[in-house]
C-alpha cells in the first residue's frame, strides 16, 4: 500500500522536477541570446515576467536600466556581426 502511494505521488514529483529544471536549463541557455536567436523570445518574456514581478519602485526602475543596456549590448553585437 505505501509503496503503490509513493509510486503515485513520486512519479508526478519527478516529471514535475524534470519539468521545472528543463525549464531552468532553458531560460538559463537563453540569457545571452541576441535577436535573431531562437531563444532570444524567451529571454525577453523572462526579463518581463521579472520586471512584473518586481513590486519595489527603485529595483523596478534598476531593472528597465539594466534591461536598456542589455539591449545597447545585442545592438553592439549585431553590428559586429553585420
């Protein structure tokens, strides 16, 4: 009986730890994406979902400047690139 209860519980804990660290692997990987890149859609809704989530002024203000350079930074690399 508690093995078949743990069998039930552990199986959906573990696609959820699975699901939870595949998405990290991901927002992670996207983090130096530029536009262009396949992942850049998920950096920029990360960076998004951050800035929303953010209910001090100051921080929230600290993350649009620090968003703004990001994108000084990929317009830089763009133009490198060509």
């Amino acid at each position: 009986m508690l093995h078949s209860t743990l069998k039930m519980v552990g199986i959906p804990a573990l696609m959820l730890v699975a699901f939870l660290a595949s998405t990290a692997g991901v927002v992670y990987a996207s983090n130096d994406a530029v536009p262009g890149d396949r992942l850049y859609i998920v950096d920029r809704a990360t960076e998004q979902i951050q800035l929303r989530l953010t209910t001090n002024p100051e921080r929230a203000t600290d993350l649009g400047l620090d968003m703004a350079q990001e994108r000084l930074q990929e317009a830089r690399e763009l133009f490198q690139r060509g």
